[in-house]
C-alpha cells in the first residue's frame, strides 16, 4: 500500500507576521572561545558583545555574509541560563524571527492558543523582544524581535 505525504513549506508573508529569520541563538561555555570557532570556520564578523544581567548573559552578535545571524549567549554566574547549560549542554538556544511590531504579535498568539513565556515584549540585544513557549511550537523557543 502506498501512502501519499503532502509537505507544506511555509514562507514567510511579510505584514504582521514574522518577516523573516533574524538570528539563532546559540548557548555556549565560553563566549570568547566560540567566538573564535565561529568566526574561524564561518568568517563571521563580531557586531556587538555585551552582558545582559537581566537575562544572565554575556552575548555576541556574529554575521555572516548573508542570512540569519549568529546570537552566542555565556550564561553568567549563577543565572538561569547557567542552570540550563548545566543540564542541557551547549548547542542551539533558540531561533528568533523578526515582526514589525512584538506586542501585536503576541496578543494574536495568545489569541490563536500559543503558550507565551511573555506577555509583554522588553528591550534586547538589538531591539524590543519577547520568547514564545516551546510547549507550542515542538519544544523549539522562538523569539520575536522588533527592531529599533
């Protein structure tokens, strides 16, 4: 017996929704050490570098030619994001798509039945920003920028 299998491939629409992929976050040990990695096998460039204490990270901003850019995040001492690289390990973080505008996006997810880790957007690394739950999207978090 045969079976047939439709794929669907989305496309990003522009308008409201995301616009397209603005970077891919990537948890790592030792910031400087995979900045070198990256930008050794890659030939990223390094944008910014900075420490977000709100977050409970070190980040550097990498980009390559075209594309998608680079987010590395070195959880500070202590964060949360230090408990979830010592029980996940390094490797991808999250990926996140960049909106005209977060809040309306999250309001319309919310509406759709989309879990939000939150509920408003609040300022990033590169613009105002917000993370959707990874219990509704696969187990993979997303987060949406808007950029300022």
């Amino acid at each position: 017996m045969r079976t047939a299998f439709k794929i669907y491939v989305a496309r990003f629409k522009g308008g409201d929704m995301a616009k397209k992929v603005d970077h891919i976050g990537i948890l790592v040990g030792n910031l400087d050490e995979a900045i070198k990695l990256y930008v050794d096998c890659f030939d990223a460039e390094v944008d910014k570098i900075e420490t977000i204490p709100e977050r409970g990270v070190k980040a550097a901003v990498l980009s390559l030619d075209q594309g998608a850019n680079l987010e590395l995040l070195e959880p500070l001492p202590g964060s949360n994001m230090s408990k979830v690289l010592d029980k996940r390990g390094e490797g991808l973080h999250h990926i996140t798509f960049e909106v005209d505008d977060v809040d309306r996006e999250l309001s319309r997810l919310s509406g759709i039945g989309i879990e939000l880790i939150d509920k408003k957007a609040h300022p990033g690394l590169e613009g105002m920003v917000a993370f959707i739950h990874p219990k509704s999207l696969r187990g993979v978090l997303v987060e949406l920028c808007q950029k300022i």
